[in-house]
C-alpha cells in the first residue's frame, strides 16, 4: 500500500463473500497490507455495511445467498462511488460483462493469486484519488500526456489516429479497470456500432503494434477474454 500521509486512514475495504474462508483468507492478507478490512456474509447485510462504514473499495462475491451479486452492483451505484471489484467463480464471459456492465470496476476470477488481487486493488484506489487522471501516465515505457495529447514509448514519439488516440486515452482515464467491448464500442463509435467488435478489434490491434514492445504478447494493453480491454496501471 503507497504510505498514507499526516491525517490519512488506512483505505478501508468491504469484503461481501458467503465462503468463512475466503472471508477470513481476505482479512488477513489485506489487515497485513495495511488496510481496514470489514467483512459481511451476504449481499443485504454487504449493502448495510457499506452504508455504515463507506469503505473505499468493495470486494463482491456474486454467488450470494440472498442477492445475486449483480444486483447488490446495481443497488450499490444508485449511490455509492466506491470501486467495486468482484471476485467470483463463475468463469462465463456472460457473467464478467453483466458484472461490469452494471457498474463493477474489475472481475477476478477465483481462485486467483494474492500479489495481482493486490495490485487491482491499489490501481483501482489510485483512481478514486482526486478522481481526475494524472497530467502524464506512465506505465511500462509508455507515456502519455493528456493535455498536450502526446504519446510516447521508451521516450520515442509515437503517431496515433484519432480513433487509436481516443482508445488510448479512454484506457488511460480508467487505467487498470475492465473496460467491456460494448463500454468502449459506445463511446467511440456510438450505439450504431454495439454489434461490431471487429472494429475495436482492429484498432486494438493497430494500437497494440505502436505501444507495445511485442505486440504478439502484450504487456499494457490486456485482453480480458471474452469481456473487453484494461490497460496496465503498474509502472
């Protein structure tokens, strides 16, 4: 966790999971990573608890026993701002994009790994910070700076299209977070283009080969198969 300044409190986190151990394997790992961790067995008593408590980020298990967890997504946003990743055994793409289309901020699926749980986590609470992005990202060589919209990669500038620029600086404004295929699809192209992926694709692609060192194996700009696209946060 970044070191908290004078005043500061220790971000705090909600975990919503029906499984004891998982709840219990969360609040050691997160108590011991410096948060304040406050548990809750289903989605009526996660909603109580995130009314009471206001955490700063929510960790949602969608198999609940009262509340399908996409709904407990649904009532959460009505007002809550709080990013949401959800951690879930479902592993259908439908489930992924439901989630996300609701308002989650990210989808892990379990079992997952502790070190990348953690660094979702503190991608995700980077954001919420000020919630304006910073002039300048950086992130594995490259670099990007909104205001003067200029692009560069291992200190080279890099000329994009309009359309690959959008792209970019929609990932870049939601860095670390899921974006699905209709998310992006309806931003850039507009709702006429919802049932067209292949565009995206294409210039996922033609993005990809100027930003990445080995556009084959992509290190910043990740498929989440299935789902959509999140561009790495980590430097």
């Amino acid at each position: 966790m970044d070191e908290l300044k004078p005043g500061e409190h220790p971000p705090r986190i909600l975990v919503v999971d029906d499984e004891a151990a998982i709840r219990r394997l969360l609040a050691t790992v997160l108590e011991s990573s410096g948060f304040t961790v406050h548990l809750a067995e289903n989605g009526s008593l996660g909603l109580a608890a995130a009314a009471a408590v206001r955490p700063d980020l929510i960790l949602l298990d969608l198999g609940l026993p009262d509340l399908d967890g996409v709904e407990v997504i649904r009532r959460l946003r009505e007002w809550s701002p709080a990013p949401i990743i959800v951690l879930s055994v479902r592993e259908r793409e439908d489930d992924k994009v439901a989630a996300l289309d609701a308002g989650a901020d990210d989808y892990l699926t379990k079992p997952f790994g502790v070190p990348e749980l953690l660094a979702r986590i503190r991608g995700s609470l980077r954001r919420v910070v000020g919630q304006a992005p910073e002039p300048i990202f950086r992130s594995g060589g490259l670099e990007v700076d909104l205001a003067r919209r200029l692009v560069r990669v291992a200190d080279q500038e890099v000329q994009l299209t309009p359309t690959e620029y959008e792209i970019l600086r929609i990932l870049v404004t939601h860095a670390g977070k899921v974006l699905t295929h209709r998310q992006l699809l309806s931003r850039i192209w507009g709702a006429s283009h919802l049932e067209q992926p292949h565009v995206l694709r294409v210039n996922i692609s033609n993005l990809r080969h100027k930003i990445e060192r080995d556009p084959s194996r992509p290190s910043l700009l990740l498929t989440e198969s299935g789902v959509g696209y999140r561009l790495r946060a980590e430097p």
